[in-house]
C-alpha cells in the first residue's frame, strides 16, 4: 500500500470517527438547553398557580377561574396538563388521573421527569412549596410533539452539516497531503531525471525535516557508488596503460620475426597468428583505456579546447585506409571546416571506433563515407556504411557495453558505448538509420557549436 493510501487511512478514518462524536455531543448540548427552558417553562406554570392556591377554612383550595384555567392550559402544539395535591397524595385540584409526583427534596424547588398519561408520553414537573404551613405538590405536565419536533430540527441541521463534512473531509485530507506530499514527488522527479552517470549528490534545502535523514542516506550510498564507481575507473586506466608498454615491446618482437624468418613457412604462420593476437589485445587495451578516459561521471570539462574536427579525420586517414584496402573497401571523405569544442584524445577515440566499426562490418567491395559539416548551431559527424544494416530494435541495444550485433565478428562489444558516452562528455547528440534504400547504417553526431 502507497504512504498516500496509509496516510488517507489513518486520517480521514479517525477524523470520520472524530465528527461523528463531536455531532452526537453537538446534539446533546443543542437539546439539552432547549429542554431545560420548556422544563422551566413548566415550572413557570407551576409557580404561577402558587398564588391562587389559598387556605380556606381547615383545608387548602386552588381558586382558579375557568378562564384561568383554559388559559393555563392553552398550547399550539402539546396538551398541558396539572394538578395539586399534598404531601400525602390526596388530589386538592387538576386533573385526577395525573400520574403519581415525584417529590423534591427541599420546598420551593422543582424537578423534571418523564412519564406516561393517558396513553402519551409526557414531560412532568413537581413543584414543592408551603401554603398555610403544610407542604404542597403541584404538578404540570405536557405531551411531547413540541420536543419531539425541536430534536427532529436539531437532529436534521446536524445530518446535513455531517453529510457535507464527511464528503468535504476526504477531499481536504487529500488535497493537504498532496500539497505535503509535494516535496517528496520534486524529488523523485529529481531523481528520475537525472543521467544514468550523474552520482552527485541530492540537494538538502527544500527537503523537509523528516525526510532529510532519508536524503542523506541516498547521499552516502550515492558516494559509496561514486568511489566504487572512481576505483573501478582507475582499475581500468592502469591495467589498460600498463597493458600497453608490453604489448607494443611484443609486437615489435612479433615483427622482428616476421622480417627475419619469412621464407620458413612454419614461423611465418606462427609469428602471423600471434601478430593477430596481439593486435586484438593492443585494441581491446586501447578501448578500456578510452573507456575509462570517457566516462562521463569522471570527465573533466576544463579539458575541452577548440577544436578542428575535419582536421582531426584527416589525421587518422592513413590508419583508416590501410584497413580498407585490406577488404577492398573503398573509403570516401568529405570534409568541411568543422570546429568544436571538446577533448582531442576522446574525440580521436571516437572517431577511431565509429570508421572501424563501419569498415569491421562493411562487407569486401563495400563503400564507407565519413563527412564533417559545419552550419549555425552544429558541428555534424556522419559516418556511412555499405554493410547489412541494423533493425530498428536493435538501435538502442548497440550503446550498450559488451552487446554485439555480429557474433561472428571479433571484438569486446565496447567500441559504440566508447562513443555513447564521448557523445554525452560533449553535450552532444548521436543519431543512428538506415542508408538509402534500407541498406547500410547511417552514424550522425551533431556537436554544439
């Protein structure tokens, strides 16, 4: 489940649950005044027939007019009821059939109770009083529609009320943790937008408190990564250079033989395999040095000049040639002025890798082209080649290290992820289709002028 949806969980639940009891104890102390004041508005009743109950003789009378009494008894919505009696019980005047007093603890006080006439539920008082010396009980009582009606009103205010609470309180909950939440989403799009190559470190100054522990630890595992990442680097760039020294010392031994034992058919086969061994590990040591020079998390930008770049393919013509007249391949350059801004030896790296790839997979009597053009905003490398071409769903798959498209054909798979990431050390882009008529493959990288 999503930190959101937990978060939703444990929020909107106990805010739903919250309401809930903060509505039932509105109700209760919206009823409960209301109740009070029709309770005193009974006792009002109560005490103003006090007035009218009256000694006489050796007995105690209520002297009430009837129209008093209609009066007393006048109600829009409820049947009013009373009755006098003294502390015994004994009825004095009022309705007979008013149920049994309850009786207060103390004279001139009055309490309030339910309890049933005439088949209805109603709402009683008792007063308690002294006429002449003796205790008095005087009771008025109503049925219940008036109530009844008042909690209806009260209880139907706060439904609406709660019904647009709960469906507001989820809305708000998630818009709140949205807008919380946000920080978290800028950085995981901080984080998905970066290179593959980029270890830096993610910044701390808009994070809120409680994630920055989190960052920090991305931060240290992003260095742990960088150092792994730096020693695997070096590891490269030494066993690559001190490859190179002895390999070279080898070779001119290797051609030592050849010159010297070229008429015993045995030694020459023997010198001529070693000769294409030790050409292949003088390659694969170059391609681990020039990807240990390019890669783009170590790449220092200082290192970049202005720079010739047709001049630069004129200087490695030679090397070209010789491998294309071994096929038969007839090489072609068309090269316009070209200036850009980038590092020499990587852009000799990759230029090195782009022509002998074309030629590698060229077949005999093949074309390859390279060109170099200039317009306002790019400086344009293209390198074409006559040879079977690559699918579509392949294209991407080719920048990747140690993928080879040709089995059948020697090398490390390192040479186009050499010049993936030269490409990228150089802000620059790289685009790769088909030739003319679906054959061939055409390599184009635009360098920013």
């Amino acid at each position: 489940m999503s930190l959101r949806g937990k978060l939703l969980r444990w929020l909107v639940i106990p805010l739903m649950v919250v309401n809930l009891a903060g509505a039932t104890a509105i109700y209760w102390l919206a009823w409960l005044p209301a109740q009070s004041a029709l309770d005193q508005s009974l006792a009002d009743a109560a005490w103003a027939l006090v007035p009218h109950v009256q000694e006489s003789g050796n007995s105690v009378e209520l002297q009430l007019s009837q129209q008093a009494e209609q009066v007393l008894r006048v109600d829009h919505f409820d049947e009013i009821f009373f009755v006098v009696r003294d502390i015994n019980g004994k009825t004095i005047a009022g309705d007979l059939d008013f149920p049994v007093l309850r009786t207060p603890d103390q004279a001139n006080t009055w309490i309030a109770y339910l309890s049933r006439m005439r088949g209805e539920d109603i709402r009683a008082i008792t007063l308690r009083t002294v006429v002449a010396g003796e205790p008095i009980l005087i009771g008025v009582a109503e049925t219940r529609v008036k109530r009844l009606q008042f909690k209806l009103r009260i209880l139907l205010s706060l439904v609406g009320l709660e019904l647009l609470l709960l469906l507001l309180i989820p809305v708000v909950v998630w818009f709140a943790l949205n807008k919380g939440l946000l920080s978290l989403g800028e950085l995981q799009q901080n984080l998905e937008l970066r290179k593959t190559d980029d270890l830096s470190e993610v910044p701390l100054a808009k994070a809120p408190r409680e994630v920055v522990p989190f960052i920090r630890a991305i931060n240290v595992l992003l260095a742990r990564v960088q150092d792994s990442a730096r020693a695997k680097q070096d590891f490269l760039a030494n066993a690559a250079h001190q490859l190179r020294t002895p390999l070279a010392g080898f070779k001119a031994q290797l051609e030592w033989l050849q010159a010297h034992h070229r008429d015993d058919p045995d030694t020459a086969q023997s010198t001529a395999l070693m000769m294409v061994s030790t050409e292949r590990m003088v390659r694969q040591a170059n391609q681990l040095l020039a990807l240990a020079r390019s890669e783009p998390g170590d790449f220092e930008r200082n290192r970049l000049e202005r720079i010739s770049l047709d001049e630069l393919v004129s200087e490695s013509v030679q090397n070209f040639v010789d491998q294309a007249t071994k096929k038969t391949i007839d090489i072609g350059f068309d090269l316009q002025p070209t200036f850009v801004k980038g590092d020499r030896f990587l852009l000799r790296d990759l230029i090195d890798n782009l022509v002998d790839n074309a030629i590698r997979y060229s077949p005999e009597g093949s074309v390859v082209t390279v060109r170099c053009t200039q317009d306002d905003s790019y400086g344009v490398l293209t390198v074409e080649d006559d040879g079977p071409g690559i699918p579509d769903a392949d294209k991407e798959k080719i920048f990747s290290r140690f993928y080879r498209l040709d089995q059948s054909q020697q090398g490390s798979g390192l040479g186009l992820a050499i010049v993936r990431d030269i490409v990228k050390d150089h802000d620059a882009v790289i685009g790769v289709r088909s030739g003319e008529n679906g054959h061939g493959t055409v390599f184009t990288i635009r360098f920013p002028v």
